[in-house]
C-alpha cells in the first residue's frame, strides 16, 4: 500500500502497545500482518488514545481521512473493527452504523478470468511426471483446480492432515473458519503418487513421522524435508504457466473450481458451501459464467 498514514497526532503508547498485543494474535501471512499494523497506525496517527466508538466516528469525518480511497478505508475499517472486536470495547452495532453512514459501500463486480489459460495450465501440468518436483506441481495444480483451496491453505497442511480414504482434508480458512475440503480423484491420485515417491526417496530417510512432515515440500539440492512457502510456490506454479505458454493468476484456479461447480450443477448455494464464501453475494459474481445457454440463445437469436 503506498499512502502513508497521515502524521496529525502521535499515537497513544498504551494503545499502540494494545494493537501489538493484537497483532501478534493473529495467524495470518506476513504480508496480512503488515497491512494490519499500517492500518491501525493510521487510525491512532488520527483517533490519539482513546478507543471508543465516539473516537471511532470522529475519525470518519477527519479531513485527512475523507481524502483516502475507498480501498483504504476498507483496509482501515476491517483492523480497527478487529481490534475493537479482540478489546471487548465499545458497542458493535453502533460502529456498524457508522460504517454504514460514512462509508460507501463497494460495488458487488462480477469475476472475470481467462478460463481458456487455466485450462490450458491444468492440462500441462496433468502430463508431468517423473521428477518430484514434477509430481509435486502437478498435484499442486490439480488441488487448486478441483477443491477450490487457497494457496495458502495448501502449503500449510502436513501429510497427516490428509483423509485419503474419505477424500476430504479440514482446513482453518480465511476468519480463522474450520472448514471441510473435499478432493477429485484425479487429485487424490496425484496426490499419492507424489507422497508414495517422495516416501520412497526423502521422507523414509528424515527420522521423522511421516504424518507430521510438510504436504508439500521443497525439492532441488535440499535433502531434508522442508516445507514449501506461499512465494515459493507461487513461483513454481508460474514456471509452470510459462512451460504451458499461458498466464493467469494462481488464484483464478479457486475461480475456476467456484465457475465449475455453478456451470455443472447451477445450484449457487451448493457453489457458496463448496467455495466456503461467507456471503452468497460474493458467489454470484461468478453467476454469469455459468449462462451459457443465455450465450447461445442470444447468439441464435441476434447473431445467425
């Protein structure tokens, strides 16, 4: 983020030391973390000392912060929120009203990806073979594609996390939210034949429990096990995408899964449980991918 919280009032110690306190409470990715402590930063920077919801509303109407985008403002509701929420401070409804009153609500925007790339992606890394770091990506890809995990989900599951007999692997999600994530058998395939090869030439000989090793590990000159990171495996899986002369975003495959589960069963609540969207607004931004024969109609009608 490149704004710089607004330098009109040094923060209260006592409270900064609350919102570290805070901050080091949360089990989110670094990156996450940071934007939270920016956040709250630029809230004190203005609010001062007090945490209140009066103090909460008068922030809304400083000049310095009528002046932010909306995106910020976003960014700074959801960390002081959370902070409030972690103090037991204050009435939530009332800060409800207030956001409601000084914040503009964003624009629900529909979701568009190049499905044609991420197909292309999937297919490529579906013929990998051999190597383990092959066998690693491929089972990586085909996760992403068919159960909708996030990148981040997945990097951090060890090999005992995994139901391979029932297909399904629980997962603490985004909210801190304990969810169930079902598998293809295609992936659960790749899956074992990943694992068995990697058991076979590294995990057999590391001393350890197998269960309590890394899902996904990194490969090379490495001979430990050594679990992959989120940056790590983003650019793997890029490499990838240039192997199969397409690019997309690692998080169009969760789009692709949420696409795939509305195109085949046109059932939106089924796609928000699948998705673990906490909001069916949010899953009907995928809806119009799933028009297809709206498509066709209107091309018979119109364009033939």
């Amino acid at each position: 983020m490149s704004a710089k919280p607004p330098n009109k009032k040094a923060p209260d110690k006592g409270k900064n030391m609350k919102g570290d306190i805070f901050l080091r409470t949360l089990n989110r990715q670094p990156n996450t973390v940071s934007t939270y402590r920016w956040a709250l930063s630029a809230y004190f920077s203005i609010a001062g000392e007090a945490l209140s919801d009066s103090s909460y509303e008068k922030f809304w109407t400083d000049p310095h912060v009528k002046g932010m985008s909306e995106s910020t403002k976003r960014v700074i509701r959801s960390s002081v929120m959370a902070l409030f929420q972690y103090l037991d401070v204050g009435d939530i409804a009332r800060r409800s009203k207030i956001n409601d009153h000084y914040l503009r609500r964003a624009k629900t925007s529909q979701v568009y990806f190049d499905i044609d790339a991420v197909e292309k992606v999937i297919e490529h890394c579906s013929s990998l073979s051999y190597k383990l770091i092959n066998l690693r990506d491929r089972a990586f890809v085909l996760l992403l594609a068919d159960s909708g995990f996030r990148i981040s989900e997945l990097v951090g599951l060890n090999r005992g996390d995994i139901d391979f007999k029932r297909g399904q692997v629980v997962v603490i999600g985004k909210g801190d939210k304990q969810a169930t994530i079902r598998m293809s058998k295609r992936s659960i395939e790749a899956l074992k034949r990943y694992l068995s090869s990697r058991t076979t030439k590294l995990d057999g000989k590391s001393g350890q429990a197998l269960g309590s090793l890394p899902l996904f590990a990194q490969h090379g000159r490495i001979n430990k096990v050594k679990a992959m990171s989120v940056d790590g495996m983003r650019k793997a899986i890029k490499s990838r995408m240039k192997e199969a002369g397409a690019e997309c975003r690692i998080h169009d495959f969760r789009h692709y899964f949420v696409t795939t589960v509305l195109r085949k069963s046109d059932n939106l609540k089924l796609a928000q449980e699948l998705a673990r969207h906490s909001n069916i607004q949010t899953t009907q931004r995928y809806a119009h991918l799933s028009d297809s024969e709206l498509d066709a109609s209107y091309v018979k009608i119109f364009n033939e």
